[in-house]
C-alpha cells in the first residue's frame, strides 16, 4: 500500500496453457529454455479514483517453429487512487511500476504453477523483472 493508491482486489481474469498433442509436448519439453515472457500492462478508469490494471503475461516462443505450446495469463489489479493524484506522469509510474512491483510476485506464482502442472516442472525465470527500470527505460 502506498500513500497515492490502495489495492482494493486483485484476482487472474483468464488463463490458459495449450499444449496440443504429445509430440509438441516432447519437443516444446526439450526448447522450452527458449520460450520468453512478454508482458503487457493495460488500465481503463472505473469511476471515482477506481482503476483496473490488468497485466497480460505471455510466456511463449518466438521462432518459427510450428510445434509450440502457448502460455498465457491476464491478471486484473483494481486500485483506488488518492484523491490528489492528478498529474498524469504520477499515475502512469503507479500503473505501469509502482502496481506492478506489489503484484508481480503474486502473477509469476500464478504462472509457474500454470507451467509445472503443465508437465513442465523445471521451470524457473531466473531474472526478475524490475519494472522501476522499465519505467524509466521507457518514460524518461
């Protein structure tokens, strides 16, 4: 929680783990090292300070490949926003950072089970994302 917004609920809004037949399993089994994280934030304004976040996190592989499973996970974050909060760069930090940071834990939990239960179990992400970093690659 921070002074210029309060998680009022957070919950996964859809998520999905395709994966069509035994021999893309196999093989996806063997390339999954490969496989990346994409993420994509997006918000629309509910009413009276009240916003949803909703983080769309793909886990996928890029290549040309035609045997491939697909991961996916759109995870919703509603937050009320301080009554001062006007300025349009404080809001962009608090949706595409500052939200990110307190439910990112939360999603790449979400994620990983999706993936271990997936027959996948080895599955870790090494790096962690630093959305400060993001935010400040992208906005300044």
């Amino acid at each position: 929680m921070s002074e210029n917004y309060k998680i009022m609920s957070k919950y996964i809004k859809d998520i999905s783990g395709e994966t069509p037949d035994i021999e893309t399993y196999l093989y996806v089994k063997d390339y999954i090292s490969k496989y990346q994280l994409n993420i994509d934030i997006n918000s629309k304004p509910l009413k009276d300070q009240i916003i949803e976040v909703d983080t769309l996190l793909k886990f996928h592989d890029n290549s040309e490949s035609k045997k491939k499973s697909h991961f996916e996970m759109t995870y919703s974050t509603v937050i009320k926003l301080n009554k001062e909060i006007k300025d349009k760069n404080i809001l962009q930090k608090i949706v595409l950072c500052d939200v990110q940071k307190e439910v990112y834990p939360e999603m790449e939990k979400a994620l990983l089970n999706l993936l271990h239960t997936s027959g996948y179990p080895e599955i870790k992400f090494e790096k962690k994302i630093d959305f400060e970093e993001l935010y400040k690659k992208n906005f300044n």
